[in-house]
C-alpha cells in the first residue's frame, strides 16, 4: 500500500518556465527511494513540493491518502546547506525542533541524541567551531530527532570530502534503519544512489517527469549503506548504464 503518492500535472515559475509536467510515483512506508536526474532538472522544486514549502503547483500529494497534515505526519528536510542557525549552540539547535518531537523523544537527553551522532561533549559549541561533516551530523540529527514520517534529503552530502560522506551515508542508514521513515533522497550522483537506496527514480531534463524506476536487487554486502565503491556498486553502475546509457543525461528511453 502506498504511503506517499506524488502526482504533479504541472509546476509552472512565475516566469513561464515549466519545470515539471506529469511527474507521478508512488513510496510504501519505510522505503528508501533515491531521485536522480540532470542539472536542473527540478529535484529540489520536487521536494519543496513534497514537504509543503512551494504550494504553487497544480496536482497533489497525499500521505496515506490524504492531503499533507503537520499533525498527522512529521516530516523531516536536510537541505543542501546545513541551515544551522550560527548564533546558537548545537544544543540550543536541536532545542527548536525538538519540541515537536513525540513525548518519548523529548524526554531523552540531548546528550545520548549526540552520543548516537558521535558528537558527544559538542552541545555547546557553535555551528562556526565545527567542520562540515559535524554540521552535517547536527542537521542529520535534527532531521530524526522529530521521527519523521517522511525524510527528505536534497543531496545533502555533496560538498564533503569522500570518507566523509561515505561515513555520513553508513549514519544516516543506521538511524533509518532505527526508525524506518519513507526517504526521497536527491543525488546526481549514480554511485551514491545505488549505495543507499532500494529503488531509484529517474528524472527527464526540464520540463521533468519520470522515465524510469528501477528497484534494485538486494546486495549481500548491504547492512547499511554500502560503500560506493564496491564491487556490488562499480556493477549495478556498469549495468544500468549498459542497459540505459542515457538515462542519466534525462532522455526518454522511448
């Protein structure tokens, strides 16, 4: 059964430019999709679709069959840029949002939430004293800390260097798999897409739809996020590029 369902006809800029047209899909509860598509082509606009930011579209989302309702669900965005706020405290970040957090998770110590993040003793830092791949963990935590519903990722990892990202990418899978919530994760990067996710969704070039979902066959090395550059990985990339080799330039397969 489908817990999310996306179904834009159209998304039109105040300019005239129709980003996206006919873009449908559909996510079960707890599934990890991967969005992958060229320059441009609309997969941040998807997601401020998705998460209620841009309302200005014609079509609909629904979460279990109805219209988005921040009560009903939790929704939780990492965004390209960490969005800390820098005048206060790792501690006093997490603070803000912590309250719309269930009652078990705001009775948890703000400490053992760092300890899961390998920030323990960084509470009282400010965004400025830490490195990009410790901001990326205070906004990776902030996007949990609310057990969200719904997570959506907007390639969230791609100004870091490699081992970081690729110990990012194995937290990250470790508190999905603690909490299970449906993931939209924007990447242009093949190799990292086919290392985290179980399904991933192709995007045409501008105005975007969907041209190809491919579910992917469960690797033996997965346990969490599989190193991008396994050999699990280096021959799923090989296949699909093989079987698709314009897939990821956003060309129609017909």
């Amino acid at each position: 059964m489908s817990f999310l369902s996306v179904d834009i006809h159209q998304k039109i800029y105040a300019n005239g430019c129709l980003a996206i047209e006919n873009l449908k899909f559909s996510c079960r509860k707890g599934e990890f999709i991967a969005v992958v598509g060229p320059s441009g082509a609309g997969k941040s606009t998807l997601l401020n679709i998705v998460s209620g930011l841009d309302p200005d579209y014609s079509g609909a989302v629904t979460f279990a069959g109805r219209a988005f309702n921040p009560s009903a669900v939790r929704l939780g965005f990492l965004f390209q840029e960490c969005r800390l706020l820098p005048w206060l405290t790792v501690y006093q970040n997490l603070q803000l949002i912590i309250k719309n957090a269930p009652a078990a998770v705001q009775t948890k110590p703000l400490d053992t939430w760092l300890q899961c993040v390998g920030l323990q003793g960084c509470g009282d830092l400010f965004p400025g004293q830490l490195s990009g791949g410790m901001q990326r963990r205070v906004a990776l935590l902030r996007a949990f800390i609310v057990a969200p519903d719904v997570l959506l990722m907007d390639e969230p990892f791609q100004s870091l260097d490699a081992p970081t990202a690729a110990q990012l990418r194995r937290l990250l899978h470790e508190l999905w798999q603690h909490s299970a919530p449906t993931v939209l994760f924007v990447t242009h990067n093949l190799r990292e897409a086919i290392s985290v996710a179980s399904r991933i969704l192709f995007l045409s070039a501008r105005p975007s739809q969907v041209i190809l979902e491919l579910p992917l066959a469960p690797s033996p090395e997965r346990v969490g996020a599989v190193d991008i550059e396994s050999d699990w990985v280096t021959q799923t990339h090989q296949q699909i590029l093989e079987r698709y080799p314009n897939v990821l330039a956003g060309l129609h397969l017909d």
